[in-house]
C-alpha cells in the first residue's frame, strides 16, 4: 500500500512538471472585446497614398534607370525635389 502511495506522488509531480509554461492568451474567451466579427470597417478609410517625397524618388529612379536604393542616396535626386 505504502508503495502505491509513493508511485502515485511520483505520478502527480511528474505530471505537474510537464508543458512548461502557458502562452499569453491561451485561454478561451481571456481576451477583452474578442468577439468574433467584432472588427467594424472604418467609415471613409482609404488606404495610404506614399508621400510627394517617396513619389519623387520613385519617378527619378524610374527616369534615371536605377534602383529606389540608388535613388535615395543620390545627390541629383535630393537636389531636384522641390519642398512645397
């Protein structure tokens, strides 16, 4: 009987040592808010446009035959966009 005991301990620590830790979030429903189709669209919400600068780079690497990357480090580049 007292062996029974000892192997059912050993049993239960075992077991509790297992899995490590829980992940953030696991639990079901332990989110604030989670509904599911709980995100509404925005009203009059587009989608980004790239700034005039970005714009610039883009059309004289274009021009110029060369990357973005080129671009953007490029003298000629800076100095021909015009801040308005």
């Amino acid at each position: 009987m007292v062996e029974m005991l000892e192997g059912m301990k050993n049993q239960k620590t075992e077991a509790d040592q297992e899995g490590g830790r829980r992940r953030r979030g696991s639990r079901k429903g332990s989110r604030k808010g989670s509904r599911k189709g709980s995100r509404k669209a925005r009203k009059g919400s587009k989608k980004r446009t790239a700034g005039k600068w970005i714009g610039h780079v883009k059309k004289y690497a274009k021009d110029n035959n060369m990357s973005f990357k080129d671009a953007m480090s490029s003298s000629g580049c800076k100095s021909s966009y015009k801040k308005m």
